[in-house]
C-alpha cells in the first residue's frame, strides 16, 4: 500500500481531471480523543466514491449524504467550508466519536486539477511540499518545505505539509523479509529488497516490491536514504551487512539496524571498531538486536516486533533503550554534577 496521503490526491486529481466534481475533507483541529489525527485526509467524489479518511467512519457518511448524489444532495461550490462534529455528548455518540471527541474539518469543493497534478508531481519526485489554501476563496499555492511541520490554521489560511512516502532497504530475501516486506508496505512504506544471492532472491514472490540485485552498500547509496528511510538488514552474513550498515549510517536514515542476537550484535560492534575505524559514538545510531521485546520467535513474529520498532522511532516515541540510556545519563550526571 502506498503512502496514504499521496493516495488520496492521487485519486482525486484524476476525479478533477476527468471533469467530476469532488471534495477534499481536512482534519484541521481536534479536542479530546479523535479517531484520526489533524492533517488527515479524504476525498469525496460526486457519486459518493471515498478514498481516505477522517474518521472511523460515520462522519464519512455524513458527508456522502450531505454532499453527494447518493444523497441526492448537490456538491456545494465556492469558498472553504469549516464544520465541526461531536460538539455535543449526544453528536459524539451519533459519529462514533470517542466521548468527549471533537473535531473539526475544512471541506474544499472542486480543487483546482492542475494544482493537484503539480502537487503529485513534488511528492512523487520526493519533495517535502507545503499546500497552503486561502480560506477567503480556496486559491491554492504550493510551497517546497525544508522539514516536516504540523497543520497551521488561522482565519485566513490552511497550510499543510505532505511529505514523499516513507521507505524501507531490506538487505537479505529471506522469509523473515517477506513478512516485514509486506507489514512495511500496508503502513505505507516503498520497500526495496537488496539481494545479490540469487538462489534468495529467486524466491521471492511479492508484488510491488523493489528488487535489487546490487552489493548491499552499492544498493545503500543507490537508494539515497533520508529522514524518511529505513534500512534494515537481515542476512547475518557480515560480508553483506556491515559495509551496508556503514554506508546507512552516514545517511538521514531515521533507523538504521540488523537482526541478531546480542551476541552478534556485540560482535558487529567490535568488528565495525576494529576493522573500518569506527567508534562507539559513531555507531550510537546502529540498532541490535533489533525489535521490541514481544516473546517472539517465529519470523511472522519477529517481524511484527521489528516493524513496531521501526513505527515507534518514526513517531518519536520513546523506546526502553533509549529511555534507560536517558535515565543512566541523568543519574551519571546527578553523581557527577
């Protein structure tokens, strides 16, 4: 699956550009627990087609309803509207809405197809882009942005950041891969699959994965990560792992790691300093073992643990590790200080 985001305006700059009237719906504010965060998205063509979402379903069907055929309500024109859902105990329940939820939407009618062409366009080729929308009347500019930024309203504008689909490099085709392959791709990762052994690679069997039959760190430097890459290897063998792994870490990458046991993972450490002049703060970024602890044990397993570590760093949030490491500075420097 695709990057959701990039999906939705997809979909409905072909809606625009065939001639069909449609929507783009906003989460641009919430109060209390909402089903979908803010700078979510949906599009909402006339016949009542749907793609993404902004809540858990029943505002969607509201605004079937209110501004579509199906129910038998004409799509309105003109300037951004703003509506609210779940103001009160009673509208919550009628949505869905988790109680006390409240959230509020701006709703484009008609968005202009060459704008959303051109919008496409940036986020396919990997740019950062910034949509800021006049409020007065819907006009549309497209700005490049230099780091990612939460959804700013004001009485005048709506200025939201969308950003190119994250992306995954998987060193190594083995059956561990596959399930992290395809885990990677329904949370809206591009993956590639490097693989120069080919009695590996000839069994590989999932679609709309990238196979590369390069040397890992030739792949590495192909797939130019950035902050919003991953690279993760799995093959056990150092002879493809670790030049890859350097090359990862020299990258924006935002995780960088390779399965194993702590054993190994130690190992890899020492190899790394002895042999390619690293350091341990050099190597403070490299991951592994890699995975949450979960009990696992099998490879659908692992890769479930794997694939929650990789979500949890990209979210931001903070792991054991790195909270023990946090912690042990504190009191180092609490006995220091």
């Amino acid at each position: 699956m695709e990057n959701l985001d990039v999906m939705v305006l997809r979909q409905l700059r072909d809606w625009r550009q065939a001639g069909r009237r449609a929507l783009l719906a906003t989460v641009v504010r919430t109060w209390g627990s909402s089903p979908r965060p803010v700078g979510s998205i949906m599009a909402l063509a006339e016949d009542g087609a749907v793609v993404g979402s902004v809540s858990g379903g029943c505002i969607e069907d509201d605004l079937i309803a209110r501004h579509s055929r199906v129910g038998q309500q004409a799509m309105p024109t003109g300037a951004p509207a703003r509506v609210k859902y779940g103001i009160t105990a009673d509208e919550a329940h009628r949505f869905g809405l988790p109680c006390g939820g409240t959230l509020e939407l701006v709703l484009e009618f008609d968005p202009d197809a060459g704008q959303l062409a051109e919008l496409v366009k940036r986020l396919e080729g990997g740019q950062l882009t910034q949509r800021i929308v006049r409020l007065a009347d819907g006009a549309v500019t497209l700005e490049a942005a230099h780091a990612p930024a939460e959804l700013v309203i004001d009485d005048t504008r709506l200025v939201n950041t969308f950003g190119p689909e994250y992306r995954m490099l998987l060193i190594g085709a083995g059956q561990l891969a596959e399930y992290l392959a395809t885990m990677a791709s329904f949370s809206g990762f591009a993956v590639t699959l490097c693989d120069p052994r080919e009695e590996y690679r000839g069994a590989w069997s999932l679609p709309n994965v990238h196979l590369s039959t390069e040397m890992p760190d030739d792949a590495v430097a192909a797939f130019r990560p950035d902050r919003r890459s991953c690279v993760v290897a799995l093959t056990h063998d150092p002879k493809l792992d670790d030049l890859a792994l350097l090359a990862a870490l020299e990258s924006e990458a935002f995780y960088v790691g390779a399965i194993g046991s702590r054993r190994n993972a130690q190992a890899r450490r020492e190899r790394m300093i002895e042999h390619f002049d690293q350091t341990p703060e050099s190597l403070a970024r490299l991951r592994g073992p890699i995975g949450l602890y979960i009990g696992s044990k099998t490879p659908p397993e692992i890769a479930v643990s794997v694939m929650a570590e990789i979500l949890a760093v990209k979210n931001g949030v903070a792991l054991p590790r790195e909270m023990a490491v946090a912690q042990a500075k504190e009191q180092l420097n609490a006995q220091t200080g």
